[in-house]
C-alpha cells in the first residue's frame, strides 16, 4: 500500500476525543439491533473515526446508522533525483454503514484527485475520480465492553476505468487492535497485509503496512495524537512519523487535522490533511 491521497492507501482510525477505542457507551444487549432497527440515540457507542491517523479503529458503527468521514483537502510531495510527484485531492469519502452490532460495511473513494508527475522538465498532469474500495469490518470484541478491541477488516478494490484507476482488482486484509491504557492514552497497533498490482512486472506484489499510534485526550473536545507508519515489500522500507488533532464539536461531529513525513529517501516526503467526521 502506497502512503498517499488514494483513499486505497487513506489514513484511517482515530478516536474521536483522541483515545483510540476505548470509551464505550452501548449497552450489553445491542445484538437485537440491526440496519432496519437502529440502536437507540441514548445507546450509541462513543463516536470512532478511521481517520485522521493511519490506525484504523477496531470498533463498528452503531447497527442502523451511518458515519461519513471525508477529506476537505489533502496535499502531498515526494522529491526524487529522477522526477518530482504533488498530488491534491478534495472529497476522499469513506461511507460507514451500521449492519449488525458488530458488523459494518464501508465504501471508500476519491471524489476528486490531480496528480502531477514532473520529469525532465515535463509535467504530466492526471486528475479525475478515484476507484472504489468495498471493506466489511468485523469486531471480535470490545465494541460495548473492556479495555481492549480487536477486529479484522478485508478489503477489494475495484477499478472504475478512469483516468487514475489502474484498471486492476486489488485487495487487503486489515487487522486494528486497540488498548484503553487509562482514562486519557490510548494504544492503536495495526497490521495490513496488501495485494498490489505492479504494472512493471505484470503481477501482484504483497505488501506489509503496520502502524503504531499514541493518542491522548487533552480534555472532552481536543485531542492529538503521534503514530509510526511502515511499509515493507514491494521495493525499499518506507517509515512515516505522522501527527495530529481532532476537536469534538457534538456527539456525531468531530473535525481533524494532521500530517506525514516520510523518514527516508523511499519514503514519500510529506502529506498534509483536514476532514471531518459525521454521524447520522
């Protein structure tokens, strides 16, 4: 998985508030619940978001409702001796939809992306819509009770025929884990096992992409949070150092800011980006 602006390689997880599970408000007896019969609004579980960090979060939405989360704007750069890389992109979607209560589906795409690839004093220019990601997640447990959480995620992408797709099926098995370290850290580890196709060799590379992330509730509206972001196979190890925010502004509101910098010359050398999460 590539660290840039395709949702297909997006940053995900961060608890609203900052934490990166943990607080838990549903009820023991939410099994009952489901699309058609939503969760009461008193029993919903604290706001999780899969963004703004590269962790994804090992908790569901409440079964019978929805989560957006989007990308206002993300910039990205990426300086190498034999050609430079920017990419902007605005409405990186994730749709989260409630199935069981521990159970959902997420559709994942770019709305709108430009990418600009500078070589030899020339510049291709490529924009347009993004492919579309379909990743059901499964909470093992954790989701209303106990100080940890864990889950696993598989993930298709399938090809659009636009002018950024690859026009290749690719897929991935993600597994977030998380840890209610006490009423304020929490600790976001995650493993993701990537297919990836490789234009050059005609074929699929595998891929590993793990994260570590720290964050902390500074109080019950900001929190932030530090990650370590890697990247092995498919060519050189790519470390990342990520950070950033997010302030609470309702229970089902909540905005983010952050960054990414990559730690050595493989690695891409710097993402910005602002979103939102929304709960309905």
């Amino acid at each position: 998985m590539k660290l840039n602006l395709k949702i297909f390689a997006a940053a995900a997880s961060y608890v609203a508030g900052c934490t990166t599970v943990f607080s838990q408000s549903g009820t023991p007896d939410t099994a009952r619940y489901h699309l058609f019969q939503p969760v009461p609004s008193d029993e919903l579980r604290e706001i999780t978001g899969d963004r703004p960090d590269g962790t994804e979060s090992p908790t569901t939405v409440d079964a019978g409702h929805f989560q957006i989360e989007i990308s206002i704007l993300d910039y990205s750069r990426d300086r190498k001796p034999e050609a430079s890389f920017e990419t902007i992109s605005t409405g990186a979607v994730n749709v989260r939809i409630g199935l069981l209560t521990d159970l959902e589906l997420q559709i994942l795409f770019d709305t709108y992306t430009r990418e600009e690839v500078t070589a030899g004093g020339l510049t291709d220019l490529t924009e347009g819509f993004s492919d579309v990601t379909f990743r059901p997640k499964f909470n093992l447990w954790g989701n209303d009770s106990g100080s940890t959480a864990l889950a696993i995620m598989p993930a298709v992408k399938i090809p659009t025929q636009t002018d950024l797709s690859n026009d290749e099926i690719e897929g991935a098995l993600v597994v977030p884990f998380g840890m209610d370290l006490n009423d304020r850290f929490g600790l976001g580890l995650m493993a993701e096992i990537d297919w990836v196709y490789d234009e050059a060799d005609d074929d699929y590379d595998g891929e590993l992409f793990h994260t570590a992330v720290l964050g902390c509730k500074l109080n019950d509206v900001i929190g932030i949070y530090i990650e370590y972001i890697g990247i092995a196979g498919g060519g050189a190890y790519q470390p990342f150092f990520s950070s950033g925010a997010t302030l609470t502004l309702s229970d089902n509101l909540v905005l983010d800011a952050g960054t990414v910098i990559g730690l050595n010359d493989a690695a891409n050398d710097l993402q910005i980006f602002s979103g939102f999460t929304v709960r309905f």
